[in-house]
C-alpha cells in the first residue's frame, strides 16, 4: 500500500466506526490519482503536506479520530477540520486563462483525478 499498512488498517476502522463519527474521515492521498506519471515528483513536493492528511467535518469529528489513533496504537496523521460540502470548490475564478498566447502552464487539476469532494477542497 502507498500510504502503508497503517493508513489502511486506519481507513478500515473508521468504515467500521459505526456512529462514532459525524461524518466518516477522509484520507486525501488515497483519493488522488495522477494521470500522468512524469508529474510524480514535482506533485509529491508540493502535496507533501496533504498527501498523508485526513479531513474531518467538525472538531468532535477531529478528537474522535486522534482518540482512535491513540486506540489503535496507529501513528498520528494530520488533521485538517473542514465543513464537509459533498461539493467540489468552484475554482472557476481563479483558474489563468490558458488561451491567453503568453501562458504556458499545466495546473494540478490537469494532472490530478481526485476522487472525494473533501479531498479534492482540503
């Protein structure tokens, strides 16, 4: 596993969790897939910090989850608390007008497929 047996074991136990979370956790790096795999390195250097992060809805959710880490005898991850919207963010506005003659770029969501809303906005 990508993330290792941990992140896996984790992501089993909080699907088996019952209520004991508002909204269930998500692990943002197992939500991503690259498209094309040349973009690795420079993608990985700048998710570094995301790549390993869970998202909660609320700071309950976010208390809960360090509890079951604790539990668990599982390696603390971050943890990002972000209202859960089941949308993905419209980043319409901010997006560069790449038919503009003088941009050249490729922006991470060209090379990304994410797979989860709230991984996609963490």
């Amino acid at each position: 596993a990508l993330y290792g047996q941990e992140v896996a074991r984790m992501v089993r136990e909080i699907e088996s969790s019952g209520n004991r979370f508002k909204r269930k956790p998500v692990h943002v790096g197992l939500h991503l897939r690259l498209r094309d795999t040349s973009w690795a390195s420079p993608v990985e250097f700048a998710l570094k910090n995301s790549l390993d992060l869970f998202v909660v809805d609320n700071n309950q959710d976010a208390r809960a989850l360090t509890l079951m880490f604790d539990e668990k005898h599982i390696r603390r991850r971050n943890i990002h608390v972000s209202r859960f919207t089941n949308e993905v963010y419209d980043l319409s506005a901010v997006q560069p007008d790449l038919e503009h003659p003088s941009i050249r770029a490729t922006r991470f969501l060209d090379v990304l497929d994410v797979s989860n809303p709230e991984a996609f906005n963490a």
